[in-house]
C-alpha cells in the first residue's frame, strides 16, 4: 500500500447518501505529480504480464485504464452500465448494498486467450469486479491482475475476487 497518496484522496462525508465517506480520486487526476505517481505504480505493478487487453469500469477505471492499455501495448475495452455501448453486448447482473445493478461488455472486445488486466479506481464490496470478471470469462479471456486505487479493506471485496491477483495502491481498513 502507499500511504503517500493517501494525502491526494479527498474524503467526502455524506455523498452519495448519509452515512457514506466517499473517497474521491480527482483530486489525484488534478495533480500531475500524484497522477503520475498513481499511473507509475500501476504500470510496475503490471508490466511484466504480457497484457492483450486492459478492461476499464465505467467510469474511473478509464482514466487509468486507458493510459494503462497504450503503456502495455494492449487494447482497452470499456465494461458500461446498459445501454451505453453501440454494439452487441453480453450482460452481468450483481448485487448492491441496496439493489442491483448490472454491466455491459462488446461481445467481441475479448478473444479466446487473451491476458486481461481489469482496472477500476476504487473495490468496495466487490461486485463490480466480480460482474466484470464474469463477462471476461464469458468471453475466454483470464483476468491476470485486477488493480485499484483505493481498497475499503473493510468491505472484504477481496472475497469476491480472491482466485484474482490483486494490487490496490491505498487501503482504507475502516469506514472513516
């Protein structure tokens, strides 16, 4: 973990509902020296796995997802809430908090084969990133690296995903 980008994470109280501290990571993209700080660390972490495609969740896992794919000579594949990507899609439902929600892939964003690296900012309870690892296997890609920014520890999303190798660069062990 890296506590020294902690300081470039804003805690906001109360957002998106009461109760929650969201951890916003815009302060991190506002910044160059801690947007550059954060993108080194996620490529050393992957660099050597030989990537085809870096798979980024809607919608801060592009930011970083992106710069990752044209760093690891890879494609960058987009997973989207329903209804945002134009081609045929395949579809993973999960479970919230509150509700469910559910993702989208292009059913021919993955080939048979391909190394994924799966990138989001931030894994809570895991869900997403289940969802997503779901439709790349769907697909016959295998998810190499899962990796985040921020890690809420307490919400053991790392069940969720533990045949996955993991990196998150921040760890918040407890709500506050």
């Amino acid at each position: 973990m890296n506590d020294d980008l902690k300081k470039y994470i804003r805690n906001v109280k109360d957002f998106p509902k009461p109760g929650i501290m969201f951890r916003d990571i815009t302060t991190i993209l506002k910044d160059p020296v801690a947007m550059q700080l954060t993108f080194e660390k996620l490529f050393e972490a992957a660099k050597e796995l030989k990537i085809d495609k870096v798979v980024g969740i809607e919608s801060r896992g592009f930011i970083f997802g992106a710069l990752l794919a044209q760093k690891l000579n890879a494609g960058f594949v987009p997973v989207r809430k329903p209804g945002k990507l134009p081609g045929e899609t395949l579809t993973e439902t999960y479970e919230l908090e509150y509700g469910k929600d559910s993702i989208q892939i292009h059913t021919d964003a993955i080939s048979p084969g391909d190394k994924v690296l799966l990138h989001d900012d931030l894994l809570g309870t895991g869900g997403t990133a289940r969802a997503a690892i779901n439709l790349i296997n769907k697909l016959g890609g295998k998810v190499v690296q899962a990796s985040f920014i921020v890690e809420l520890s307490f919400l053991n999303g790392r069940e969720k995903i533990k045949e996955t190798p993991i990196v998150c660069l921040v760890d918040y062990p407890t709500e506050d």
